[in-house]
C-alpha cells in the first residue's frame, strides 16, 4: 500500500504572520526580495517617521541551501540584473561573456550549420552562467539586505480566506511512510501574509492550486512545457572555448517532436550540455533522457566529450507557451512570477532576465500594497499593469506565436516563425491556440509499428557509462537525496489507472518520461490469479523535482506535492 | 548544567568529490552540511538542558562558511555561539584544533564538552579526547546514552559486537557522541528567526596563536585509489590448488 503526502490533520499548528511571503527561492523569489528590501530601504531613508519593517518579510525555499533546485543552461541577459544591482558584473558569479555562438541542424551522422545565426539567437553581450552559483550568490544579498530566508521549507498548501489568499502552509515535518507522526514530529506553520508572491518555478504545486481554483489559465492558450535534461562535463581544453555557446536541432529527434540542444562552454575545460524536449509528443515510449543521451553519441558530441568527466545530471521542466498561455498573474492577496507565470521567451530561450524582472515589478507592487495597506484585487492589477507597460511584453508579445508554430513540425515551424519574424509577431491569421501537450499523446496500438525513425529515443537508454549512463547513473549524479522514512509525494489520484487502464493504452509513459527512474512497472504476484502482474512502484527518493510527471501524464491523476523540506536534488555548480 | 558542543562543517556525504589542483585536499565546490555525530551531540545537549536547565554553547573552528553550522544550531534551540574564523582551521593537526577551542573556551565555565566522536572528513576521532587533556579533565568516548546522577554522569558506552559498558563520570568532563543516541530534531520557522539575534563571538586565529604551538601535520599527497583488477589462475590438483589458496587469502590477501 503507497501511503501518498497529505498534510496532517488534526494537529494544532503554529501560526507566524507575515507582511510578504515569496514563495520560492530561484531567481524571480530572490529577485522580489532584494527589490522589496532596496524599496523599503529608500522608503525608510525618506520618511523615517513612518518607516517600514523588513522583518516580517519571508523567503521560503524547499532546497536545503539557496539555489540547490535550480536548472537551466544558463545564459542570463543582464538587463534586468543592471536595474536590480547596476554593478552587478563586478561581484556575481559568471562564468564568462558569449563570444561565439553557432546553430547547427544534426542528421544522424552529419551536420549542416546554419549560414548565419538568426537575430533572437545571437547571444553577444550575456553571460554564461551557473544558475546554481548566481542564486546562492542573490541568496546572500538578500540575507544580507535584511530579509529572512527560510531554507529547507515548503510551501505545501496555499491558504485561503473565501476569495482571497492568506498565506501558506509549510510542509510537515517527521511523517513516516504511513503518514504517522515521528518522535521528532513537527507540524508545518500557518504562515499569514498580507501578501504572497508565488514564485515556484515551472508547474509550481501551490500555482498549480491556484490556477485549478480561480481557473487562471485561458483554455484556448494552455500552457505547454519542455523538459531540459543537462549534464556538466570535464573536457580537455581546446575544444569549446570559454563563452561559447552552440545550438542545435533536429537529431536524435525527428521533425515532428519539438526540441533542440545547447553546448556552453563555461569555462575551457567545462562544458554545459543539455537537451530540451518539448512535453507534446505523440509516442508515449518517448524518452527525453534517452533522447539526451542519444544526442551526445552524435559524431559532432562524440568529438567534443571524447575522454571527458560527466560531473552533474539534472533535468527540469519548463514553459515554452509564451505571452498568450500567461495564467491571470494576480488576486486577491497573491501575485504569480518568474516560470511558475511563463515569463519565459521560447524563441530566444531565455527565461533567467525575464524572471528577474517579473520578481522586482511584484516587489514593487507589493511595496505599495504595504504602503496602502490594501492587497486587494484591485491594488495588485497595478502587478499586470507594470508589466504590460515593461519591456517584458516589448519582448514576449511578439514572439507570442513562436512554439505554437512548431505544432505541425519543424519545417512548417520555420516557416511561420519566419513568416511570424517579417509580420511582427502576426500570424496569416488569429493568434495560434494552444491545447495541453499532454494531449497529443497517442495510444501505443494507434501508432506506427515501424517507429518512425525513432528509435533513438524510445525507451529506457541503457548507457554505456562512459558517454552515456542509465537514469539511475544519472540520478546519482545529481545528488538527490530525500528522508527515506516518508509519505510518497507523487500523489496519484488513482492507482487502478496506472496498473490497468493506462499499462493496455499508453505502456505506462511515466516509465519513459521521469528522467529520473521515480516510476517503474514491477511484476508481483496478481491479486485474482497466480499470474504475476505488473504493478507501478515508485521510488520517490530518486525525484529531481522536474515536474514532468505533473505535466504529462495523459490522464492527468499525478500531483507532484512537495516531499519533506530540504529533500532533492543537489545542483551544485550547475 | 553548561553544555559545550564542539561542531565541525564537513563536505556532504555523497558529495562527488575532486582533487584539488596541488593534491592536497579536495575542491571546495562542494555542499557542506554538519558533521553527523555533532549533530547528535547538540541534539543530546538540548535535551539535557530541557531536563535540568542550563546553557547551550556551540563552538566551530573552520572557515567563514562554517557559521553556518552554528545558525543551525542556534536555530535548533542552542544558546549562543562561538566561530574560530580562519581558513587554516580547516587543516591543522587535531591538537591545534582542541588547543584553539581550549584557548576559546578559558574564560568560561562549562559542566560537560560534547563533541561528535569523530568526523565525517578527517575522521581522526582525537580532538575530543586532546580537549579532555587539555583541560584537565575525564573523559568518555562512544557516548551513546547520558544521565545525570548526584555525583556527575551516568554514561553508557557502545563497544564492539554489541557489547555495552556503563560507567561514571564526574563533572566537568569531555565526551565524545556516537550518531543515533537520540532522534534530530527539525529546526522551526520562529526558531531560524530567533537565530537571528543571537549571540555569535567570532574570534580570529590571531586571538589564540601564541596557544597553538606548532601544527605537526600536513597532507602530502591525496590521491584517488587505482582500481587494480588481477586474475591469478591456479594450477595443480584440487589438494595443491586449496593449499595455495589457503596460503594467498592468509599472507597476500590476509583474509583468514
């Protein structure tokens, strides 16, 4: 019997009030704190008859140190780091300016690069950077600005009042695997806030409540999402240089799956390698770690990684559906930002900048609610009014159909992107609708039995660990720990469906679309007959937080929830 | 009672772990996280301190990063803190590190010392037992259950193959704590922000330098060990084969 993470009932909890709760610790949280700090700061300097305590203000972040959950490749542009701290490049952590950058399109054996870089790539002016090292870095500027960040605490539930949002619960700590309190039991606190910025990352699970309760998201334009898998390699020096970065398309995929690679090079003998595969794929045998690894075995990888040192794995999702898939990114009490709202540009493949700026315009409207002491629906609209009026929508509303494009694959993707590029944004047309990629997924006898040339990627990689590892390998290497002696966060709403329904329509794609082997069909002896049976098991403890699972499952009944703070990935250096 | 806890900031268990470029110890792009049985140790200190009253003090000797050893504990209840802050504090010789932590400690006046037995990095198990010395005090290694009595401590001590052994000790003393004498406790939300005020002494190595003496020990050489696969195929009859395998597990591989 899975015992599946709920919180506690029937427990008195401790009860903290609060000014502003921000909810997560990546960029867009970190962001939304130095601001509020920096506004508060001046705002006390100017009027100190009437001035405004930071000490109720709280970061809660789920990692056990500040920036260990955070994934991307990752290139920031700076413009939104030089409004937030103008002399930012002098003391962050950064690897190195792009110098060089190119985009190829992959056959199976062959390359063809693309005879010049499209403006949206071309990335002179960023930085390459390790996420991990720049948040752990915002972390201490935060802390040091006077704000309290909580590591190690989840925010498990959003708390309502009618129609407003009050606060969060944090997570309970010291449940065992059957949902009993421990000796060092210790409940989660109400935490109440005037206001609560959610700033959660990709599918975030207090967001995901939100959404589902105010209905924030336009049916016509769902979000859609991609998953990066990203590995860290030692190489030789001499083959990328510091700063340069490479793109490319096409292989292990097929021109009907959406998706690409990047290769950063972050220092002369460290490179960032990661695959993206877009979660709207037909075939649920698609296995985006698998497709990952079948990408490095390409001669052009091959040549690059040759007698190198895989140090990191991760993978994590995100969300490509631009401006128009935007949920509604305020309420009552509560304002949404960074990946958890979509600030994320799909064509430039960016979303670091853009988080950062949507965290400081919260703060600032934040700031003002305290100032007014009213954090109604109608102070928080000036949240949307700021970034409307900011370079954020200069920048999204027109690219605003770029993924939609690729729907019908790549060529008719480059085609309208480019069509879309001349018409400032416009399609022939109405903006393109957007449907959950979840939807897409087809039933296993529905498809073509001869795979469509993609064997590459279906199916579990088996590694040759040297260039190419299995998933539990991989997971090894991106530090994941949890509390063994826990309820099982993946919550699913109804097993029956894994074990019966989904084995007969989908072969269960879990199996192939976790990167981190969470889930696996087990034989055990079958409940009517002697005959085994396969019964999903799912190892919890390897989860990287990725929310993949969340997202793609075809019947919609996995709840990724928050395990026991401080559990996960660790992503140093990455 | 006035409790001393000695705590170490150690890189994290199943941290994959580099060299560093001279060979000498290993890069310090990793996670740190609390010495395993220190954190027990501060767990034991609390709970005795919630049964008798008292003080809870932790100390660490280790670079900047390491406070964040001690707001962890002052976040789990402890009183107050003191950091050695030097970088070479993550190196010297085990002596040097109990003498800074005696030298530390001289103006005040503890009941008992806990420490961890050993640590997770080193794992020399010997700063403990120089601090007794030090001091001039008893001490108890292996600590795995305290009780105070009239006359001091009762303590039970964990030996080999699941034998035990209870003995007494007067106050002050030195003790040393194995990992799972208790159950951790999580820190709170009102607890990390009470931390917040609380007192952290820094002291710097040149505060305690003329107490130091000479470090005696430095690291030469650290080196991954070489995976060394060797197949040998025995020849002769089944006696002669037994024999020589019974010669090569008792003086090559000294097995039996």
């Amino acid at each position: 019997m899975i015992h599946f993470r709920t919180p506690i009932e029937g427990v008195e909890r401790p009860r903290m009030e609060a000014d502003v709760v921000i909810v997560g610790g990546g960029p867009a949280g970190m962001a939304c704190a130095l601001r509020l700090a920096q506004l508060i700061d001046a705002h006390n300097a100017a009027h100190p008859d009437a001035a405004l305590s930071k000490e109720n203000i709280y970061l809660l972040e789920k990692s056990r140190e500040a920036g260990q959950h955070c994934l991307s490749g990752a290139l920031l542009d700076p413009r939104s780091m030089r409004e937030l701290l103008p002399s930012f490049e002098k003391e962050a952590p950064i690897d190195g300016e792009c110098t060089k950058e190119s985009i190829y399109y992959l056959t199976r054996t062959g390359k063809r690069r693309f005879p010049f870089t499209p403006p949206p790539m071309r990335d002179h002016g960023n930085y390459v950077i390790s996420i991990n090292k720049f948040v752990k870095w915002m972390a201490e500027k935060v802390e040091a600005a006077g704000i309290t960040v909580f590591t190690g605490f989840a925010a498990s539930e959003v708390l309502f009042d009618g129609d407003a949002v009050i606060g969060v619960q944090t997570d309970d700590k010291g449940i065992d695997k059957n949902g009993q309190p421990k000796a060092n039991f210790e409940p989660g606190y109400n935490l109440h806030a005037k206001v609560t910025v959610f700033c959660e990352g990709a599918r975030g699970s207090c967001t995901k409540q939100l959404v589902e309760r105010y209905r924030l998201e336009d049916p016509k334009h769902a979000q859609v999402y991609g998953v990066g898998i990203k590995e860290l390699w030692e190489i030789p020096t001499g083959r990328i240089a510091k700063g340069e970065i490479i793109y490319t398309l096409g292989y292990p995929l097929t021109t009907k799956e959406y998706g690409g690679a990047w290769i950063y090079g972050m220092r002369d003998s460290l490179l960032s390698v990661g695959y993206v595969t877009g979660l709207d794929y037909e075939d649920p045998r698609t296995d985006p770690h698998h497709a990952f690894q079948s990408f490095k075995e390409h001669p052009v990888l091959r040549g690059i990684l040759k007698d190198g040192k895989m140090i990191r794995y991760g993978a994590k999702s995100l969300p490509y559906g631009g401006w128009n898939s935007m949920p509604r990114l305020f309420g009552h009490g509560w304002m949404l930002a960074g990946d958890s709202a979509g600030f994320l540009n799909s064509q430039r493949l960016k979303g670091i900048h853009l988080a950062i700026k949507s965290g400081m315009l919260a703060a600032e409207t934040a700031f003002d609610a305290l100032l007014a002491g009213d954090a109604s629906a109608p102070e928080l609209a000036t949240y949307k009014a700021r970034v409307d009026a900011s370079w954020i929508r200069e920048e999204l509303y027109p690219v605003r159909n770029f993924h939609q494009a690729f729907e019908h694959g790549l060529w008719q993707g480059m085609a309208k992107a480019g069509l879309q590029h001349v018409m400032g944004g416009a399609n022939l047309g109405p903006d393109s609708k957007a449907h959950p990629g979840y939807e897409n997924m087809r039933h296993v006898n529905a498809l073509n039995p001869f795979r469509e040339g993609r064997m590459q990627f279906l199916g579990a990689a088996k590694g040759d660990r040297k260039l190419t590892f299995d998933k539990l390998t991989d997971v090894y290497y991106s530090g994941t720990r949890h509390e063994d002696d826990q309820p099982t966060h993946l919550v699913i709403a109804d097993l029956s469906i894994c074990n019966d329904r989904c084995t007969k329509e989908f072969g269960n794609p879990c199996q192939f679309f976790c990167p981190a082997a969470v889930y696996e069909m087990v034989e055990e002896a079958g409940e009517k007959s002697s005959a085994p049976e396969k019964k999903l098991h799912i190892s919890f403890a390897n989860c990287v937080h990725c929310k993949t699972c969340d997202i793609q499952d075809p019947y919609q009944i996995i709840t990724w929830v928050p395990p026991e703070g401080g559990g996960g990935p660790n992503y140093d250096g990455m | 009672m006035k409790i001393l806890v000695c705590m170490k900031q150690v890189p994290q268990k199943d941290a994959p772990l580099k060299l560093n470029e001279a060979g000498t110890w290993i890069r310090e792009d990793v996670s740190y996280e609390v010495n395993e049985p220190d954190a027990y140790a501060l767990e034991e200190a609390l709970r005795q301190k919630e049964k008798h009253g008292g003080e809870v003090v932790v100390v660490t000797a280790g670079p900047a990063r390491a406070q964040q050893v001690l707001r962890e504990a002052l976040a789990k209840g402890a009183d107050r803190a003191i950091h050695l802050v030097d970088d070479s504090f993550a190196t010297i010789d085990p002596v040097s590190t109990a003498r800074a932590i005696a030298a530390a400690i001289e103006s005040e006046s503890f009941d008992v010392v806990l420490t961890g037995l050993q640590s997770d990095d080193f794992g020399f198990a010997q700063t403990g037992v120089l601090l007794a010395e030090l001091l001039g005090w008893p001490h108890g290694t292996i600590i795995i259950g305290i009780e105070k009595t009239e006359t001091g401590l009762r303590l039970k001590r964990e030996l080999e193959a699941g034998h035990y052994q209870w003995m007494d000790i007067p106050l002050p003393c030195v003790l040393t704590i194995q990992s799972g004498i208790n159950k951790l406790r999580y820190a709170t939300l009102i607890g990390i922000k009470q931390a917040r005020n609380k007192p952290v002494k820094q002291m710097t190595l040149a505060d305690v330098a003329d107490k130091l003496g000479t470090n005696l020990q430095t690291i030469e050489r650290l080196y991954i060990p070489v995976k060394q696969k060797k197949t040998e195929m025995l020849q002769g009859s089944s006696a002669e084969i037994a024999k020589k395998l019974v010669d090569k597990l008792r003086n090559e591989a000294r097995v039996i």
